[in-house]
C-alpha cells in the first residue's frame, strides 16, 4: 500500500537540502548542450510537471523555444531532429515512457536526454544500451514516491533549477543566495498554519479556481494534476490574462460552487491585484504572496501546491497518498502503446537500409518517394556497399574525439571495448592511422590501451594532420605555443576580436589555433567568427574546421589525409578504410571521409558516393565504431568489412 501523504510532506526538507547538495556535472553538461536548440520536455502524470518546470526554465534562460509533450505526442508527432528530446520519469518504468524513448532514439535527434530517479529502472537500461543518449540519474533520499509525485518532483524540479541557473547565468540570477531562504521557507511550521487556515473556506466549494503568473505558474500545474489524480475536487488553473478571456465565466454562473487561490508573486503583484479586486467579493478568495526571483517562485510555488494538496484531502477526508486504484485503472496504466505506422516505402526496404538513406538525404523515405528520387539513393547506397565489400583494406584511420572516445569524456583513455578491437586489428597484421586536431595527449591515452608491441604500427596525425608521428615517437608532436608565420597575423587577430575573446579560449600551437567555448556558444557561431577574422585579415587560403569541441584555424596544407597520404607511400596500392564524426563540411573530418573508402558515426557530407552511415538505427558515435571496427575481419594479409560480421 502506498505511504500516507503526510510521510511524504514530512521528507520535503530533506529532499530539497539533498537537491541543492548533489553533484550536477553530468546534468549541467547535458543543460549545456540542450541549451543550444529548441527543446521538447516529455513526462506522464507527475513527471509531467517537471517537464513543464524543464520547459519554462529552458525559456526564460536560453531563449529558445521549448514544449512539453505526453509520451503518446511525442510518438505520433513529428519532432525535428535538431530539436532536444528530454525524458522525464522518476521510476523509469511506465509503458508510455519507454516507448517514447524507442521511439524518439530511432529517430536519432540532435540530443536525447533522459532525466530518471532510479538507475536500475528499465528507461534506464534503454539509455545505456544507446550510450549517445544524455542519461541523468537522480534517486530521491525519500525513496519511491507514493501515488503522487511529491520527493521526487521536488528533486528533479530543483537539480533543473541549479543546473539553468548556473550554466546560463545572466547576472541575474539569484538562486544560490535564495536557496537557503527557500528551504527556511519548507521548514516554516508557522506560515503554513497560517495558510492552512487562509485556506479552509476555499474547501467548502466545489470547484477551485487556480489563477497564476508566468514565475508561479508551475504550481498551478501540479495542483491541477494533484487535484485530479487524487479525486480531491474539480479544480482550473489560468494566468491573470488568459483569466480575462472567456474563463471567468466560470465564475459568473458557478459562484456559489466555486473559490479562487491566487499565487502572488512580485513580477506580477500589481496585475494580480487589479484583477483579484475585480472578482465578487461572494466568491472565497485567498491570495498567497510568493517572494523571490522567477526561480524562486517556481520553486516556493511548487512547495505551495504540494502542501495544498495535502490540506485539500485533510478538508475532504481523503488521503491524496492512498486514493485506491481501481482494478480498470490498473489495466489502463499497463496498456500498450500502439507503434506509429510504418511509412509505405520503407515496407519492402530493409531497415538498415531505409535509416542509411533517411541520414544521407535528411528526409524520410517516403518524401523521397513521393520525390521520385529514392530509387537514385537506393543505387547510390548499393553502389557504396558493394565497393566496401569488394575492397581489401591494409588498416583504417579514425578520428579520435566523437570517434574513438566520447566527447562528453574525451579526456579519458578509449574504452575497453573500443581498446580490444584495435588490439585484434593490430594483432592481426593491421596498421590503425589516428587523425586527430588535439596534441599529446592522444599519444599518452592510447599509449594506456594499446599493448607496446603494437606501438609502431599505429600511426598519429597530431593538429589535424600538421604533424605524423608513430605512436612509440616521443618527438611528435611539437607543442610550441608560437604559431608559424601563415598564423601570426590571425592569431593576433582573433585575440582582439571582442566576441570571441569573451565567449572563447583560444589556444595557439605551431600550425593551428584552437577556439572552445567557455559557455554555450554554438559551432556555427564559433565558426563564423573565425572565418570572418580570416576574410578581414585577407588569410583566405588557411582553413576554418569544426569538431566536436572547439573550432580549428589550420596552416596550408595541414589536413588529416596527410595521415592517409603517408601511409599509403610506406604502403603502395593499398586501401584504407577512413572513419570520422564530422563528415559535413566544414567539419573537420570533411576531407578525409570523401575519400572512396569513408563511413561516418554522425555527421555525413552530401555526396551520394562516399561517407554514408551504416549503424543500426538509434546508435551514434562510439557504439557504431565498435560496429565498424568488428566488421573488419581479416582475410589472408588483408582486412575485408563485413557487417554480418558484427
């Protein structure tokens, strides 16, 4: 049986404190990168208003749009890919929300986030069976929620709040000073008898009427969802304008049956009150100040929502934690989604066909039959595939961050899974070229998964290809921080370019420049900058790449093929098999992956020939370079790809 509601209330203390202590790292990262599109919140019940505190705070932070949408909108509706997909679910077990997720990781979005209270949870299983997905877990001190989200909410409510606050901090935001305020606030006895009281002629009504602004409108929600699940009455919610339109009404011709509480907050204390003054004075109101920043109100209205919700069923005899499920609710809850309908021209295709066409081309099959052109990509597809299998390959070249390693942990060492098929390559009379745009350190990481007997067989492209060295060469590369002379006068440049200067490091090395981002800045800003700099300082024959990282500025003449070329000349008449990240120009492995031999984990080029991506669908980066890497089988002296192999 579930917890009586007043257990959970009696835990929200602590679970706030817990909440503003916890490590966020791996949640800000995630903030970080959703921080650059448009985003869609996904929850059921009480997931739901989480996914709506995700979405406002994306909003007032980032200024991009944001969404929220129930398990069965995001299945049946088209969601861009460059748009943000969060998850939302405290137990991680539903039926809706795992089959939002397979749905949405087939379709292999820009960012898949998933935001879980337990680790062991079947959601949580499915983001790592797809390591690309951002996976977040977070489980409450409190333990499992009881039939209403309450611990939990509060938790992911707050770990969303800390990590928008500090990743895209305005100066205005006040919400480390706050937070202690905040939780003097759930620990005041006195003011919520105080409100308790206010309270008491709302219940004697039937129908209760929520009015909110944008700060508290989060509260508003949960009552709405509380009130409902719990069968605690009938209750609406409205902003103070959209109350203006039509929803008073209500009020009109249902005064006798109905009250008002209103959420005060200061951003929209002198609305409210004109409007609260308006409204019979018949009708049981209750104003309810609510202090602080909009991140603060969000949050203290939250707390209020909760611990109305438990005054609600105290007034009705009900308790909002055991309201009873009744058996047609049970089987409701377990009910299987049904599976979106199969698009007519992808029926007779293979699956792994149909998702390699959908990532050239960027459009669904059926639009490209309607177009006319699928039997072109078809052709164009077959054609790579029987050159792949026809050929016989000395080695492969990687990239090395996206590629090799993850770039959410690319300052580790290659994983053991990633180490051992090198390994089985090199062992077997294969030679690996790395192509990367970082320095030493790649020497020194894979110097810890690569046996030493195998040094001299894997070659380095250190700075995009500037500099060659065997990864048992201890001279390579040069890590001079003065550039050569093609890069000084850009250099320079860039260094008194104020933009860049306040939103990127910049990192000078012989042959490249390197611009990271210090807060969330898109590549394509990053990018654009460089090149600009590079027009204005008339350097039009140098290069401007971009990684998974940072932006590169490269001298003549330095280019990963460089890594291809050489091996080649110690190698005649040998083929290689080239994989890389960011295929799509100005990417920097644009030039490598157009070679004949090319296969991209993520990002592919336009051209139907070459750099096509041949994972099973919904698997990006790492995962497919293991499955590039064990379909090179060996074959007498030569390697052969064979997917089957996999």
């Amino acid at each position: 049986m579930a917890r009586p509601y007043a257990t959970e209330m009696s835990k929200l203390a602590e679970t706030f404190s817990w909440a503003l202590s916890c490590d966020i790292t791996a949640l800000r990262q995630a903030v970080r990168t959703a921080g650059l599109s448009s985003l869609m919140a996904i929850g059921s019940g009480g997931s739901l208003t989480a996914a709506h505190a995700l979405a406002s705070l994306h909003r007032r932070r980032t200024g991009h749009l944001a969404a929220v949408a129930t398990p069965l909108e995001a299945i049946f509706e088209p969601i861009s890919s460059a748009t943000s997909s969060w998850l939302v679910s405290a137990g991680g077990s539903n039926v809706d929300i795992i089959a939002a997720f397979h749905a949405l990781v087939a379709r292999e979005p820009r960012q898949l986030a998933v935001m879980c209270g337990k680790a062991d949870s079947p959601l949580s299983a499915a983001a790592l069976a797809h390591p690309f997905t951002d996976l977040v877990v977070y489980p409450p001190p409190a333990g499992k929620d009881g039939f209403l989200a309450t611990n939990s909410l509060l938790a992911f409510v707050t770990l969303l709040t800390r990590a928008y606050a500090v990743e895209f901090d305005q100066g205005d935001s006040r919400f480390d000073e706050e937070s202690s305020a905040l939780l003097a606030l759930l620990r005041d006895a006195e003011r919520w008898d105080q409100w308790k009281t206010l309270l008491q002629p709302a219940w004697g009504r039937a129908t209760t009427l929520v009015l909110h602004g944008p700060t508290t409108r989060i509260g508003a929600v949960d009552l709405e969802s509380k009130f409902t699940e719990a069968a605690l009455g009938n209750l609406q919610i409205a902003d103070f304008r959209n109350f203006a339109h039509g929803r008073h009404h209500w009020l009109a011709k249902r005064a006798d049956e109905s009250a008002v509480i209103a959420f005060v907050s200061a951003a929209d204390e002198e609305l409210a009150l004109k409007t609260l003054d308006l409204i019979p004075t018949s009708i049981p109101q209750v104003r309810l100040p609510i202090a602080g920043s909009s991140e603060c109100a969000m949050l203290a209205s939250l707390f209020a929502a909760l611990k109305i919700t438990g005054w609600a069923g105290e007034a009705r005899d009900l308790d909002p934690g055991r309201p009873g499920v009744p058996d047609f609710g049970r089987k409701l809850y377990h009910l299987a989604l049904p599976k979106p309908p199969r698009r007519s021209a992808a029926q007779s295709m293979k699956d792994d066909d149909v998702v390699a066409i959908e990532r050239k081309a960027g459009q669904p099959v059926a639009r490209l039959e309607r177009q006319e052109n699928l039997p072109w990509w078809s052709e164009s597809l077959g054609a790579f595939r029987r050159r792949l299998k026809e050929a016989r390959f000395a080695g492969a070249i990687l990239d090395y961050d996206g590629t090799l390693v993850d770039s959410r942990s690319r300052f580790d060492p290659p994983s053991d899974a990633i180490a051992a098929e090198l390994s089985r390559i090199l062992f077997s009379g294969g030679r690996i070229g790395v192509a990367t745009g970082r320095g030493a350190s790649v020497r020194r990481d894979l110097r810890t998964v690569v046996p030493r007997e195998c040094w001299d067989r894997v070659l380095i492209g250190y700075y995009n290809g500037a500099e060659l060295g065997l990864l048992s060469d201890d001279a390579v590369p040069d890590s001079t921080e003065t550039v050569c002379e093609e890069l000084s006068a850009v250099a320079s440049a860039l260094r008194s370019q104020t933009e860049l200067v306040d939103i990127a490091s910049q990192t000078d090395r012989r042959y490249q420049i390197t611009l990271e981002a210090r807060r969330p800045t898109t590549e394509g800003r990053l990018w654009d900058l460089a090149q600009q700099t590079l027009l204005l300082t008339a350097r039009r024959h140098l290069s401007v790449t971009r990684s998974s990282h940072s932006v590169d500025v490269v001298a003549p003449n330095v280019t990963k093929l460089n890594v291809l070329q050489r091996l080649q000349a110690n190698h005649p008449g040998t083929h290689w098999l080239a994989i890389g990240d960011r295929g799509r120009w100005p990417g920097n492995d644009y030039e490598l992956l157009k070679t004949p031999y090319a296969l991209s984990v993520d990002e592919l080029s336009v051209d139907s020939e070459t750099c096509w991506n041949l994972a099973p669908r919904g698997q990006r980066g790492i995962e497919v370079t293991l499955v590039y890497l064990r379909a090179l089988v060996n074959e007498g002296a030569a390697l052969r790809f064979d997917l089957s192999a996999r």
